[in-house]
C-alpha cells in the first residue's frame, strides 16, 4: 500500500475523531484514489455514517463485506489485523438504522456473534440495545 495513503487515512481519522467528518472523507477519497485499500472503504464508510449519508455509507460497508479477506492483513505484514472486520457488521447496522432498513438487527446480531466472549466493548452494549437483545 502506498504510504501517502496511509499519511491521508491517518489525517483523516483525526479529523473524524474531532468531529469534522466532511475534511474527514476528502482525505479518505484521496487514500482511496492513492490505494484503493479495504481500509479507505472502511474509512469512508466511517465518514458517511458521520455525515448522516447512509446509503453511501452502507455501500462503502458492503465492499467491505465483500472483500474481508483483506481484512486478515490489512498492513502487508505478520500482525493479524481480522478483529477489525467485526465492527463493518456494527456500522452496517447503523446505516441501515438510518436507512429506516428492517435488516439493521441482522447486522447488529452478527457482531455480536463474533464479538461474543468480548467484555466492556461500548459497542456490544450498544449492539445488544439494537438489537433488542437487552
């Protein structure tokens, strides 16, 4: 992966956290067009749901779905990097949430199927109250 993009991802998920989600997806665009990288779909998928852009987040989700295998090496090197898909399954549900979508229980209940033994996670709470399993 090319190193000006992971410099735009990494930018772009401080802007993110700050909460300016619109520097937050040009930056992700740039990344995407540098490297077209399962971690820029889920950068942008991240940003849209900021936004309130849901069908243009769920889009960028379903990619990922699509190409998780990426997810197991994600930086080219020996650190298993799998646990980051489970969250895709999580603000999968919350875009089809705002996209008013009877599916976003499912997705809700697939984190949590492979987040089960986790502890403390403020996203298997959130998760569980979603999907109506508290």
């Amino acid at each position: 992966m090319d190193f000006r993009s992971y410099a735009h991802l990494l930018l772009g998920e401080a802007d993110l956290k700050n909460g300016d989600a619109a520097n937050a997806l040009n930056k992700f665009q740039e990344a995407k067009r540098l490297a077209d990288s399962w971690l820029a779909h889920f950068d942008l998928g991240r940003a849209y749901l900021a936004m309130g852009a849901f069908s243009e987040a769920s889009s960028e989700f379903d990619i990922c779905m699509k190409r998780r295998g990426e997810a197991a090496a994600i930086f080219l090197d020996d650190v298993p990097s799998y646990h980051l898909y489970a969250p895709v399954l999580y603000y999968q549900g919350l875009a089809h949430e705002g996209l008013k979508s009877a599916d976003a229980a499912q997705y809700f209940k697939q984190f949590l199927t492979i987040k089960a033994k986790g502890a403390g996670d403020p996203m298997i709470t959130d998760a569980r109250r979603r999907a109506g399993l508290n």
